[in-house]
C-alpha cells in the first residue's frame, strides 16, 4: 500500500502486537475520555467537559450524526486514497484540524498543551488552531508546529489597539489563517463551573498571548505576575465585547491573512459574513457550551453550505470519532475539527499520547472511505449521506 494512506497506521500496530508491543494508549473515545477524567486534575477535566444550561446541545451534536449513514459501493477499491483538501490557501492532507480550545494549555500533564498540541500538529499534519488563551504565548507556540500550518483564533477585545496587536503578532508569526469567534463576545451560562466557581482565566490561567502584550501591559502598573487582580480587572473590562459586522470589517483591513468567521449557524449569516470579509465560513455551535439552543450544528450545516456558495465551510461540534467527520464532509464540510476528544488525549501522554490518537483518527478516516469504495474526498461529497433509519 502507498506510504501516503494513513490506515497504514494499523498495520504497524498489528505487526509491534506480533512482537510482543502492545499500544500504551486507547483508540476508542470513551476510553481516551475515561483514562483523561483520571489523568486530568478534576476542576480542568469539569471545564472541558462541561455543556452550557442542561446539556441538551452538546447531547443534541454527539446524537445527530447517527441520523445518517453512507452507503458504500463495492469493486471499486481505491488501493490508495487522496484525502487532501485546500483551505486558508494551503494544501493539507487531510481535511482533519484540532479546533481551538481555551483551555488546552492546562490539559497536558505539564500544563503546556498548546505546545504538545503543536508538536503532534508536526508530527502529523493535522492543523492546530490556537486559541487567544494559551499557556504559551502565540510565537512560542508556533515554532513547535514545524512545516504543518497551524491557525489563531482570535476573540475580539473592546481594545481595538490590543486587537490591532494580537492579529498582528499571529501574522509576523507564521500562522496560516485567522479563526475569528463570534458566539462568545459573552460567557455562555454554564451551571457545572458556576457551582464551583470555575473559570480558570480569572485565576491567571491560558493569559500569556495577553501578558505577553505591551498593549496589554501598558494599562497595568505592575506586571501581572506580580499584581493578577489588577491584570485581570482589565482584562475583564475588555472582554465583553458585542460584535457587529462593522467589527470584522475593521478585521479585514488589518490583516493579509484569510479569516474564517466561527460561529455561523444561520444561511443568513453566513452570507453576510462573506459580505463583510470572511474568506471562510465555520459553522459550529461552540461544542454546545455557549447558547443551549437545543439544535444541533450537523442538523443546520447544509443550509449554511448551500448559502456559502464556493466559500470553504469548516465545521464542528460533537465529532467524537472519525466516521462522524465522514458524514460531515458528505454534508457539505470542508474541513472538519476535533474538540474535546483531541483535549482529552492530551491528559495522559502530552504529544505522544496526542500523536497517537490524531494516527489512530487518521486511520480510522482513511479506512472508512476505503471500504466504502471512496478514493478522495470528491468522490464522497458526490456520493452524500442517506437518512438512517430508527
């Protein structure tokens, strides 16, 4: 088989059982889950999985991808597969990208895993998308990434000169895209941290791409380090910023990178997003941790393809295994990102254990298609995704 068909992964470990290795680390997700609310300290494992409200959207995201199947054609074996895909200008080799979590940064056992993140982004070609919290401040970050393409995500300050700064810093730096979120000007409401008052931010957590700001530090009169209260009071003046399409034009016009607007779950929005700038779409639902609308991304994903037009369509919001990005991508996906199933697999191993389960997921997506007779993601979208029956 060709050196380039990532199922090729399970092949060697087959062979290192056959010598006497077994794999350190699971391949399914309840296992990866279960072995990181072990590894995990429990206030960082409640925040990453914790959903917005009861629950019913992130349940709502992980249930509908089993509302529909793909038929599989048979004779037609495509002994190698061509999974890449074009987004943000570059050509990737899968259409696979962690998503960006605020949070990552504490969720390897050195709490570094932006860094580790980055590593297994090197390692194996799957794009990691930074978020504005990091432990590690965007430059340090991205010098880990190696030749893989890696994106930033920037939350919008009321600080247009801080916001002017970070966009910049992303740029100079080398990332590959700007992920701008726009369903989270506001903390969505979320009863499992409110309980123990858990938002790691306000303790001095995933702050460095701020402290690491002179735009940011110039309002202090101390460093942060030495007064926190004081960095993050103003911190907490400039977060809660309401947006408006104003807002991303003033985005366009500071940068040269491609923006991808991430949010949009309406047709109508996303037509104005492209109108206002946005050279990507990404539909999500914030993995169900901002608005509990109740209503899955997958469910409203083909209306906001159809209203993008050509306009690549990332997507997540309840991927928990490989097959789930099959039917995405059959739906209209462009690109498709894991959440917290690739946090998760931080916990135990940092960017070993991280490698291996972004290998595994490569796998597991590459053999899917395989056996159901698609040699490229073209031939997938042609083929679409049918109603499974309950």
């Amino acid at each position: 088989m060709s050196a380039h068909n990532f199922g090729d992964f399970q092949n060697l470990v087959y062979a290192e059982a056959v010598q006497g290795k077994t794999s350190r680390y699971p391949f399914d997700c309840q296992s990866i889950e279960r072995k990181a609310s072990e590894a995990l300290p429990a206030w960082v494992y409640r925040y990453v999985s914790a959903a917005a409200g009861d629950g019913r959207t992130q349940r709502a995201n992980i249930a509908a991808y089993s509302h529909y199947g793909i038929v599989p054609r048979m004779m037609v074996s495509p002994p190698e597969r061509d999974l890449s895909i074009d987004l943000f200008g570059k050509h990737l080799p899968s259409p696979i990208f962690m998503c960006r979590i605020g949070l990552v940064g504490l969720c390897a056992p050195d709490f570094q895993g932006d860094v580790a993140a980055a590593q297994a982004s090197a390692a194996t070609g799957v794009p990691f998308t930074l978020s504005t919290f990091s432990q590690a401040p965007m430059e340090e970050v991205i010098k880990h990434a190696g030749d893989t393409p890696n994106f930033y995500q920037l939350y919008l300050p009321a600080d247009r000169e801080l916001a002017a700064s970070l966009i910049n810093r992303a740029e100079s730096s080398g990332y590959a895209g700007l992920v701008v979120t726009v369903d989270s000007w506001t903390l969505g409401f979320r009863p499992h941290d409110l309980e123990i008052g858990n938002f790691p931010q306000f303790r001095g957590y995933c702050m460095q791409n701020y402290y690491s700001d002179e735009n940011f530090t110039k309002h202090l009169a101390k460093p942060p380090q030495e007064d926190q209260a004081a960095a993050l009071a103003y911190y907490t003046k400039i977060f809660a910023n309401p947006l408006s399409w104003e807002d991303l034009r003033w985005i366009r016009t500071q940068t040269d990178l491609p923006i991808a607007v991430k949010g949009i779950q309406q047709p109508d929005d996303a037509r104005l997003a492209i109108d206002n700038g946005a050279d990507v779409i990404y539909c999500t639902n914030h993995g169900g941790r901002q608005a509990n609308s109740g209503i899955s991304t997958l469910q409203l994903l083909p209306g906001v393809v159809k209203a993008a037009g050509s306009t690549p369509v990332m997507f997540d919001s309840g991927v928990r295994d490989a097959t789930d990005v099959v039917i995405a991508l059959a739906l209209g996906a462009t690109a498709v990102g894991i959440g917290r199933p690739y946090a998760y697999a931080l916990s135990y191993g940092g960017a070993e254990s991280l490698t291996h389960f972004l290998k595994s997921f490569l796998a597991e997506f590459d053999l899917c298609l395989a056996v159901c007779g698609f040699k490229d993601i073209a031939a997938l979208k042609e083929a679409g995704c049918e109603p499974a029956l309950h």
